[in-house]
C-alpha cells in the first residue's frame, strides 16, 4: 500500500543487480511511494544482472558509471538530472566488493593490492558519490544519503576478512561527510547496518548459510530481509526523518544487542 512518502523526490539508485538485491528492492519501494530516480551500476555488474527488467517496471532510465570513477559520477550526476528534471533528494548508496573474499584469500594472506580495490569500491566511493553531488551542487536542501554497512564494522566476523574494514572506513565517511553536507545544505548522510541477507553479494561469503541461521536465532524479531530494508530506506529518503544524520542506524531484528538467546541455548544443548 502505498503513502506517498516520496512523492515528487528525485533521486540514484546504486546497486541493483538483479531481485535478490536490496537496492533492486528499494527501487520497487520508492517507485511505489512516487519517487522518480536513475539506476546506475559498473558497466560490467550490468551485463551481469537484470537492472533493464527492473528500469522498465519503474520507468527508470539505467545509467552505467563506476563508482570509484569521479568522470563517470560527474557524468552519472549530470545526466540524472537533466533526466528527472532538476535537482537530487536522496541517494542511495549499494556497493560492495571484496576480491580477496572473492577468491578465498585468508585474512593472514592478503593481497594488499586487492584490499585496496575493496576500500576503494565499498568505501571510497561513497566519499566520490557525495564530494561530486556537492561540487555539482546536486543535492536539493533536506536531501538524504544512505549507504548500506553491516555490523562487521564494529565486530570480528572472520569469513567478512578486509570487507570489515571497508563498512568501518564507510560509518566513518558518512559521519564526517555527514558533518560537512548537514552544514552546508542540511542534507543528512546515513548508513544503515543490515541483517545478513539472501543478496547475491553476501551469499558469497564463505559459511553464509550457518552465519545467517545463528544470527536468525540470535534476533528477536529474526533478520530483516531485503524488502524490511526497502522500507527502512524509503523512510530515510522522506521527510519524515529530516533531522537524523551522521548515524549507524542497526536494522537488523534486534541481533546487534542480544548476549544469548532461548533458540540458540536450545541447538547449543542439542549439540552436546
């Protein structure tokens, strides 16, 4: 059902890679609540996933940019613009990547040269996206950023590897830039801390599975899934959270302050 929360609001969508993806489940959600936005992904995420089928369900036109490319974000900003008709309202923010995970290289054995391409697309890229909306002055007063992090960047998950660093150097940006863009156009950066989740990028961290049951149990509510985070999103794109900003915000049924639970208590007497 839909309210309306972003009626008339313009925006970019990072991220989507195919239904399975959160950012592909914000797009749906903001097309409902009447938000017109670009989608955009690296050039070869797009030939990978199925971002046409979900511009065409949106009536949202697909322009590719890497993100760690500040020529293809000033092209990717300028170009949304002249598309919707005038200045950004929010951004969303869905990128991450860790060729060390990728190719199962231990946390003791990294390549350094692929822990930088890590930091450089899951975190610096964030610091890319917000520094050209402000040197193209895109961002309409009130607008709202959002980048999606994980819990790792504050505990140890060791199949997360060099990934933790990157949501770390992430929550980082998006309170300093956070600082810099309330002050300047009282526009709010946040990111938002998620359950684990069936996405196409988390199912590639090794023990996945298991790591999802345990923190499934672990949670109150249960994990939030990809259409929960979708809404969580939306929220934060309206006007309904106008004076939020510079936050961790934890989404993730309750996991990041539970000790112990009955349901896991129960499988750890069943396991001995």
């Amino acid at each position: 059902m839909s309210h309306n929360l972003l009626k008339g609001k313009r925006g970019i969508i990072f991220g989507a890679l195919d239904e399975r993806s959160i950012a592909w489940k914000v797009a749906q959600v903001a097309h409902a609540e009447g938000a017109s936005f670009t989608l955009t992904n690296a050039p070869i995420a797009l030939r990978m996933g199925e971002i046409n089928k979900l511009a065409e369900e949106c009536g949202a036109e697909v322009i590719p940019a890497d993100a760690t490319s500040v020529e293809d974000l000033e092209n990717l900003i300028t170009k949304s613009q002249e598309v919707l008709g005038g200045k950004l309202d929010f951004i969303l923010h869905s990128i991450g990547m860790s060729p060390n995970v990728r190719k199962g290289r231990s946390y003791g054995d990294l390549n350094y040269d692929w822990m930088v391409k890590s930091l450089d697309v899951s975190a610096m890229s964030f610091h890319k996206v917000m520094q050209t909306a402000e040197k193209l002055d895109a961002m309409n007063e009130w607008g709202s950023i959002l980048g999606l992090s994980y819990i790792a960047a504050q505990r140890s998950f060791p199949d997360y590897s060099d990934m933790a660093q990157a949501k770390a150097m992430l929550e980082s940006i998006a309170r300093s830039y956070g600082e810099r863009f309330g002050r300047l156009k009282n526009v709010r950066v946040n990111t938002i801390s998620q359950s684990p989740t069936m996405t196409t990028a988390g199912t590639g961290v090794g023990g996945f599975d298991v790591f999802y049951d345990y923190a499934d149990k672990m949670s109150p509510l249960g994990n939030a899934t990809a259409e929960d985070c979708a809404n969580y999103c939306v929220m934060f794109f309206s006007d309904f959270t106008k004076k939020v900003t510079m936050q961790n915000l934890m989404h993730d049924g309750g996991f990041s302050s539970s000790g112990i639970t009955d349901a896991l208590i129960e499988d750890l007497k069943k396991a001995k």
